[in-house]
C-alpha cells in the first residue's frame, strides 16, 4: 500500500473496526519494528489479537486511562501513536509510544502524529505531562521528540528489553507549561 506524499496526515482514535488493517499493517511491518519494541506474542500477529488489543484500548479510552490513535496518511492506517500507562491525581502523566509504517518513514508522518497526539494530551485529556523513553541509537524517533518539543531529562540504564535484550532509554518529557 503505497501512501503518497501529498496525502493529508491526521490521527483518530483505534477502534475494533480497524482490527484487520492493523494486522495486516503488523504483518508487513514486523521486521521493521523488532529491532525497536519489546517482543510481541505470535497471538498480537493474528486478527483475534488485534481485536482484543483494540477492546482493551477502547477500555482504557473509556476509562481515562490511555489513548490509542491511528496516524493515517490519507484513508490508510501509516501508523499508531499512543498516551500509555495515564495516571492521574497529583501526577497528570502519560507515556507516549509511536511507530510508522516501514514504507513511510521520513516522510514527518510521526511528527505530525506525535504533535496531534501531544495536543490532544494537553486540551482534551487534561494531562499535565507526556513523557516517551527512547534506544539512544534510534536517532529518527529522537529528532521526532526534538521537533515536537520534547526535552531531554536523561538517561535510564536496562530501562526496556526489547527484541530480548535490557536496552538503555534516552528519557525525554514535555509538560503543558512547554507545550503553551
């Protein structure tokens, strides 16, 4: 599925009825991905685990407690970018998590997401703060945050295992004061 350059960028909410094109999404883009997120389940790979994943997102929408978007470029899904992990009382906090379809890196679909995420986090979810953890060799994801605004608050030793190993993760973070 090619998406072309000119092709309009937004983001929507995930919702069950997107269960197939996620997968298929998945499927092509599981090599692409390995290298950068933690392992995923051969049921993730199928369509009930898609679906169950997007029943668990619609829940977590529900309920306040996270936010999963569609990056679509055009009518097609180019991506998914998320506010993970929301806690709320004094801390107002979210994690954010993005990836982009292999076939449409560099093209500032994951900027364009991230910042429509961002906004969404400040305006509509009342967070405080978003916060996203990143390998310090994934230089593309780093400029993503940098263009967005994000600063970078440090680094965490053996902060994530992904594709089986403990990975350390640049830590970057924005609040609403930054984001005004």
């Amino acid at each position: 599925m090619e998406i072309r350059p000119a092709d309009p960028v937004g983001i929507r909410p995930l919702v069950l009825a997107d269960a197939e094109e996620l997968l298929e999404v998945a499927l092509r883009n599981r090599s692409h991905l390995e290298p950068w997120e933690p392992r995923k389940d051969e049921a993730w790979f199928t369509l009930e685990g898609q679906r169950a994943a997007l029943r668990r997102a619609e829940e977590f929408r529900g309920a306040g407690r996270g936010y999963r978007f569609a990056i679509v470029a055009g009518d097609r899904i180019a991506g998914a970018v998320g506010l993970n992990e929301v806690v709320r009382a004094s801390f107002q906090n979210a994690y954010l998590g993005y990836w982009v379809d292999g076939s449409s890196t560099g093209r500032g679909y994951a900027t364009e997401g991230v910042r429509l995420t961002v906004r969404f986090a400040f305006e509509e979810a009342g967070l405080h703060r978003v916060q996203a953890a990143v390998m310090p060799r994934n230089g593309a994801s780093i400029r993503v945050l940098e263009k967005v605004g994000f600063r970078r608050e440090g680094q965490a030793l053996r902060y994530l295992r992904i594709a089986g190993t403990w990975e350390d993760h640049l830590l970057f973070a924005l609040t609403r004061e930054e984001w005004a």
